[in-house]
C-alpha cells in the first residue's frame, strides 16, 4: 500500500498517463523527493481534477448574498446578506465533511481531523465580507478555494496526519466599524482590541456587541477575550487569494509566492481655520483649514517618494471639508493617510515627516493641528521559510510557472503571523482589479491555486 500523499501526487498529475507512471524511473524519483516516501511498487492512475466548474458556481451563488445589485457585491458585517452568506459557507463545510464551530464573533472553523489530532493543525482560509459595490472573487477564493482543497484531497484517498482546518475570518474588511481584520487580529491575541469592541459603535450608532448578537454571535459574554488563540495552536497557516494587481497576469505567471505582508499604518489628521465669506475674506487673510489639508495631501506623497524604496506607499483616501459649501473658506478639514511597507522602519519615518509637515503647515497657515491619531500602525509580517519552500516544491511539481513577491495589501495572513508559521498563494486576477464590480480570476487560474493549496497543505499536514 503506497502512502497515501504518494497517491495524492498520483492521482492529481492527470496529464501522464499510466503507462508513463509505472515505466518512468525519473517520474518515480521526483515522487519520492518530493514526498519523501519510497515507492516500491507501481499503482494505477485514476483521473482527477479540480471541480473548477463547481467552484465557479459557488462563487456565482455566494455573490448572491448582496446588498448591491450584480455583478457588484456589498456584503458588511453582520447584516442580512453576510448571515445569508455565513450560512451558505457552513453548509459547504458541512457537504465536505468538516466538523463546524464558530467563536464569538463569528469566526467560522471547518476541521478534518488528522490521524494524530493532538498536533497543532495546518490552517488555511480568508474572508467573504465585501466592501460596498465590490467583486465576487476578493477573500472568497480563499475559503471556497481551500474547501475544493479539502474536497480534493479526500477525494485522493489522502490522509492528513495533522488536521486540516478551514477558515472564515470575520470582517476582513473595515467598513462597519473601522476595523480592517478584525476576526483575526482578535485571533492573534489583541486584548486593545478585545477592549475596544465594548464599546466601539458604527455610523449609525449601533454597538458592536449589539451587532454581534443580532448576526447570533457574543450572546452571554462581553469578554471577547474567548477568542484568542495561544500561539501554536496551528503549525503552519497558508492563504490563497487573487494577487489584487497586475504582475502576475501581466508577466504570464500562475503563481505568486508571498514572502512578506506590507503593512499599513493609517492616520486621521484635523485642521482647524477660521472659515469665512469665500467672496469677503482677502486672500492675506485666510486661514484656510481645506489649503492646509490639500498641502499635507501633496506632502504624502512628496515623502513616500523620497523613501528611497518603490516598496514605500502612501494613499490619502479620505479629504473631508467643514461647511462643505462652494461660497465658504474651510474652517474644518478631515485627512485620513495610509502608508505601507515591508520596512517598518522606513514606513515610520515617513510617519514622523509627515507629522512634521503638519506641525510646519500650522505654523505658516496660521490653522490649529486638532488632531494627529495614528489609528493603527501594525509590524509587517514575514512568510515562513518552511511555508514558503513546500509552496514552492508544489508549483514544480505542478509544473507551475511562480515568482516570488510581496503583498502590499492588508490580509489576515499578516495576523495568523503571529500565531503560527504563515505563508500566501496569489493568483492572477483581470488588469489587477479589485474592490470594484470588474475583479475576475479565471477558472484556469483559480484551479491552479486550488491546486497548490491542496499539495501545500497535504505535505504539512504529513510534517
């Protein structure tokens, strides 16, 4: 009886034929390298391959679940739609076989048990919230793609030694209450976190807690703090997800693997002037509170470029004006910054120019700086070597083209980081797009990343 991650890698290189299999002493020798298994004896191939056809139409179905008409997708936390969505992903688990549990604040587990349960899991999964009039692929991919995963081992006859776990993070996405990953920062052990949703509220001033409740989450407990997870509860944590740029579609390759998590730190900065008659007040005379947040806008950028790195970012994606009427000088203004880099130290000193700049702009505006809140201003993350060299073995395998790159987008990867060994699958999506109704990734290409997630996580689930 051959080992089971040997049929695996059998059963999914449908494109050899059997005959090939059992006469070709370089096809066997690459099996046992890369499983790490001698094959003593030859086996017959079976045909199998990823349901990609399957997998598309649960895309198509889940993106049903939205508050925005098709093709774009809104789907925010705890409404109708995403307990309509909740629900449709539970089942799946269920039509795989996984057993299914959920935290308090909705974090959603599927577990196939591994023949010694008592060691630390492999993980994989992303999110299925969407912000408003977005795509159907962002996160979904991630936890529809890693079910297929888990379909398509079982339907190997693998038998993981570890267990294999699925999933679903709450709110990837900060649209409710300004909180990007939030399922999996709390995960990661965030006790200002845990305390800040007591308390937090969202723009229509209902509470967190009580917006939990309503979805069937935190209902006997304030302390959220249930949710952590002790470092080393998984061995190893891999996400697949669509690159959200263009490289790898515009360089023809299949796979990108990430090596490390850029991460953001967000600013809100306030202005205060003294307003005024737009027709009125002499130019000499103003203190105009929108000039001075337009100024630090342009400083943004003038300080990201001169980092000295193109891995240095910086998007001014909110410029709010108080009154906000065409006639009348800005007494109040409301700039929101993100910067990102895998840096961190060179991503902060941007930070620190940027507060400068503000200071500076105080002083020759004549305006009040009444705020400069760094919202969050998290550590970027690393991938994990061993992670990293078993995605690698399974594109070869696969005879996968793949590059090696960062990501400059917030996942909750980044988080999982610091609970266990972490590594990302990027796939190609359409021109790069995502966040907007155009985001695609083709049943080729998702198939491929389904593909290597599947061997990635069958050859850690056997270390």
């Amino acid at each position: 009886m051959l080992p089971h991650y040997v049929t695996l890698l059998f059963l999914l290189c449908t494109s050899i034929s059997a005959h090939q299999h059992e006469h070709d002493p370089s096809i066997i020798s690459t099996m046992e390298q890369f499983s790490g298994y001698s094959i003593h004896e030859p086996t017959s191939l079976s045909s199998l391959s990823i349901d990609a056809q399957g997998l598309q139409n649960q895309i198509d179905q889940l993106s049903g679940f939205s508050d925005a008409p098709a093709p774009a997708v809104t789907r925010v936390l705890y409404t109708h739609k995403d307990v309509l969505a909740r629900r449709y992903v539970k089942n799946l688990m269920g039509i795989a076989g996984l057993s299914v549990r959920e935290d308090a604040v909705g974090n959603i587990f599927g577990r196939w048990d591994g023949s010694e349960p008592e060691l630390a899991a492999v993980a994989t999964g992303s999110h299925i919230d969407a912000i408003p009039y977005s795509g159907k692929y962002d996160g979904v991919v991630g936890v529809l793609g890693a079910i297929e995963a888990i379909n398509v081992l079982k339907r190997s006859g693998f038998k993981p030694k570890r267990s294999l776990e699925v999933i679903l993070f709450t709110s990837e996405e900060p649209t409710r209450f300004g909180i990007s990953c939030l399922g999996s920062r709390l995960l990661s052990g965030s006790e200002s976190l845990a305390n800040t949703l007591k308390t937090i509220t969202d723009s229509q001033n209902i509470s967190f807690l009580d917006a939990a409740r309503s979805a069937g989450y935190a209902k006997d407990e304030n302390d959220l703090s249930s949710v952590f997870l002790k470092k080393g509860t998984y061995s190893a944590f891999v996400e697949l997800h669509i690159e959200q740029g263009p490289i790898l579609e515009d360089e023809g390759i299949s796979i990108g693997i990430v090596t490390a998590i850029a991460a953001p730190a967000s600013l809100r900065v306030e202005f205060e002037g003294n307003g005024g008659h737009a027709g009125a007040v002499l130019m000499p005379n103003r203190n105009d509170a929108g000039l001075a947040a337009a100024e630090l806008a342009l400083a943004v950028e003038k300080h990201v470029l001169e980092s000295g790195s193109i891995d240095t970012v910086g998007t001014v994606g909110i410029l709010e004006l108080h009154p906000g009427a065409i006639n009348s000088i800005p007494s109040k203004s409301h700039i929101e910054i993100d910067t990102r880099d895998i840096d961190e130290e060179r991503r902060n000193q941007v930070i620190n120019k940027i507060h400068e700049t503000a200071i500076r702009i105080t002083k020759t505006r004549g305006v009040k700086l009444s705020e400069f809140h760094i919202i969050n201003q998290d550590p970027p993350a690393p991938s994990d070597k061993a992670v990293i060299n078993a995605m690698q073995t399974a594109t070869k395998e696969l005879n996968l083209t793949s590059k090696l790159m960062i990501s400059r987008a917030y996942h909750d990867s980044l988080f999982m980081a610091r609970v266990s060994p972490m590594g990302m699958i990027f796939i190609p999506c359409y021109k790069g797009y995502s966040h907007k109704p155009e985001e695609f990734s083709s049943i080729e290409d998702m198939s491929n990343g389904v593909k290597v997630l599947a061997f990635t996580l069958a050859k850690l689930s056997l270390q």
